[in-house]
C-alpha cells in the first residue's frame, strides 16, 4: 500500500486494501481473476503495438493504468459492444486524454473498437487521435484533454441519469495531476451536495506529472482526507493490484450509501516493462526501435509470473 491513510471510520475492507499482490481477496472466483489479468496483458500489448507507430508517447501511464481499466473494461461496465450510444451503458469519461492509447486498448478488449484499427493510432485520417476525442472514437464518451472539467462532465451525466430513473453509473478516471486544478475540487463538493451515489470516481494516482513527481510539484496528500472532507465515499488501493481494484470497485457500486465513490488507485508507471518500471519517470516515454521487442518480451515474462 502506498504512504495514504484512511479517515476514521471509512477503513477498507480486508479485500479492498490491496497491501500485495499476491493476497487475492478469498471472496472472488480465481477464473475472474484470470479473464481480467489476461485483458489486463492484452491492453499493455496494445498499448505497445500504438506506441510503436509513434515512437514514444504516453507509455508508462497507459501500462500503470491497464490494471484498472481491464477490471472496468473486462468486468464491471455494462456496454453493448455493438452500440456503443446505448441508453442504459455505464459512462466512463476520462479526463485525461493523453491514455488514449490505454483507452483503445482498452476499447478494442471490450470489442467496442477493432483490434486492427490500433495500428492507425495518430495517423491522418484514423479515427483514434493522439489525445482521445468523443466526436472520433466509438466508446469515447469525452473530449477529455483539457485537464480538470472530466468530473464536472461526469456530475452533470450522473445527474441527468438519476432524473431519468436510469440505474447506470457513471465512472470518471483522473490523473493526481488533476488534484491540483480547482475545478475538480468545485466539482466534488457539488458531487457530494447532490448526493451522486451512482458516480464512481477513480484518481490514477502515479505520482508523476508533466514536470515531475506529483508529491513533489503539489503534494495532494492525504489525498483520501481530502475526498473524504468533500463528502466523498473513499477507498484507497494498489492500482496494479488487479484483486483489489476489483474488490474496491465492486464495493464501490454495490454499496448503499448517499455519497459519490472515489477509489485513488497508487499505480507504477511502466507497470510490467522491467526496464521502463526503472528508467527515469516521465510523463512522455521515448522508446528506441530495438526497445520494443524488448519491450514486448518483457511483459510475456511478467505475465507468466
Ligand atoms: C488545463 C490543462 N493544463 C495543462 C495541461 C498540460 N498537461 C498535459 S498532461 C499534464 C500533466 C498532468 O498531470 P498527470 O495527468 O498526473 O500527468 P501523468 O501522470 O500523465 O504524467 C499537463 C500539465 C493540460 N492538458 N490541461
Ligand atoms: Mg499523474
């Protein structure tokens, strides 16, 4: 677990502490566990085949957060891969544009978007910009790349959904960095004031921004505090703890209580990439021509671990 604490009162359950991997909580089926680490693989290659096209691009974040998106993606969504604009899907807005390339991937998993497609990523005419873009993509619900308005969008759907009697959630991913903007902040204490229990916040807490070590630049710590003096339902886990997120996010949905749910997910950037795990963090990776390869073995090895 990383350095977070809980606020009295809101522990995590036992199977939602995500203190190590290798402690899958008892209560969930180890074939669920498997379906979703094996996504969990499948978006981290993905990722790789986009990035590839590029060079470089946003690489550590798109591993950090494949964990998290392969237990949305894989288990907890409901989607109607065919149709995508289906009335009753949950919404997922990410507000963080640049893990577009984890979104396709992740999008491609869930058979929204065809696996193929990713090898167009960032060129002309694809439909899968660099930064991703509700008016281009299937499965993209926001135009996210403009940082700190997805949690405004996402109290706005979830207050619309809620008017319709709809019983789908709406979940929105946002990076630590976004904790230093003040929108966020206006839009979780409006979140909490309209009670929007079918929202589920989930913050990719990888310690890094643009120009270093979140911590560093603003420390949001005790980031759980935080949302828990907003009003906020919070729970605090591994993010690349894949039972754990599962069994947060699953309580998260299920519980009753008036609050909107936030899960800060600590990440590693490069998760699953020995070498990237270790190079110098940064927000926006070069990887050399003959890394990839490399690259790509490294995640088989991790995933036979
Ligand atoms: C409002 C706004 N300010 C600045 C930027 C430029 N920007 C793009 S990504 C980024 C880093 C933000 O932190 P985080 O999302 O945590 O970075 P990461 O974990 O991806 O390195 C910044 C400052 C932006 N996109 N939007
Ligand atoms: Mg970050």
């Amino acid at each position: 677990m990383s350095s977070g604490t809980f606020p009295a009162g809101n522990q995590p359950k036992e199977d939602c502490e995500g203190m190590s991997t290798d402690s899958a909580p008892h209560a969930i089926d180890p074939e669920r566990l498997e379906r979703i680490r094996e996504a969990a693989y499948r978006i981290r290659q993905n990722a790789l085949v986009q990035a590839e096209v590029q060079g470089q691009g946003y690489i550590g974040q798109a591993l950090d957060i494949a964990d998290v998106l392969a237990v949305l993606y894989a288990d907890q969504l409901r989607l109607e891969p065919a149709d995508p604009e289906w009335e009753g899907r949950d919404r997922f807005f990410l507000s963080i544009g640049h893990y577009a390339l984890a979104l396709y991937a992740a999008l491609a998993e869930a058979k929204v978007l065809p696996e193929e497609e990713l090898a167009t990523y960032a060129a002309d005419d694809s439909r899968l910009p660099m930064s991703a873009m509700r008016t281009y993509t299937p499965g993209v619900e926001i135009s996210g790349g403009s940082l700190g308005h997805g949690l405004t969008i996402a109290n706005g759907a979830a207050m619309g959904l809620k008017r319709k009697g709809s019983d789908a959630f709406v979940y929105n991913l946002l990076s630590d960095g976004e904790l230093g903007e003040g929108s966020t902040w206006e839009a979780a204490a409006v979140a909490a004031h309209h009670g929007l229990d079918n929202l589920i916040a989930i913050v990719d807490f990888n310690d890094q921004q643009a120009d270093g070590k979140s911590t560093d630049m603003l420390s949001m710590e005790d980031a759980g505090a935080k949302w828990e003096a907003f009003g906020w339902f919070v729970r605090r886990c591994d993010g690349n703890d894949i039972a754990a997120v599962l069994g947060c996010l699953e309580e998260l949905r299920t519980l009753s209580d008036p609050r909107p749910r936030v899960l800060i997910a600590d990440t590693q950037l490069g998760r699953g990439v020995d070498f990237l795990e270790r190079r110098e963090k940064l927000h926006f990776m070069k990887v050399a021509p003959e890394e990839w390869e490399l690259a790509r073995k490294a995640l088989e090895e991790d995933f036979a671990r």
